[in-house]
C-alpha cells in the first residue's frame, strides 16, 4: 500500500503537468490571436483611405 505522502506527491506532479498543458495551449492560442490582429493592422494600413475620404 502505497503511504499518502507518495499518493500526494503523484497527484501533484500530475496536476503540474496538466496544468503545464493547459498553459502551453493557452499560450499558444494567444499567439495566434496576436499574429491575426496584427495581420489584420497591417492590413488596415494598407488600405487606401482616399476612398473613405470620397463617400
């Protein structure tokens, strides 16, 4: 039978990398909402004004 300070230390290793993952994907994905809201910056400023301007 296992004592409950290795079930304990079992437990939080798992927890640690689950929680590892979920912080990798979430990095991960706020990455890629970055590199869209630049692209679509960037995007804006190539966008010819002079047209607004003349509606």
């Amino acid at each position: 039978m296992e004592s409950m300070w290795t079930v304990g230390a079992w437990d939080n290793m798992h927890l640690w990398e689950v929680s590892v993952e979920i912080l990798r994907q979430l990095v991960e994905k706020f990455e890629e909402e970055l590199n869209a809201a630049f692209a679509s910056i960037f995007t804006l400023n190539d966008f010819d004004f002079d047209i607004l301007r003349n509606e």
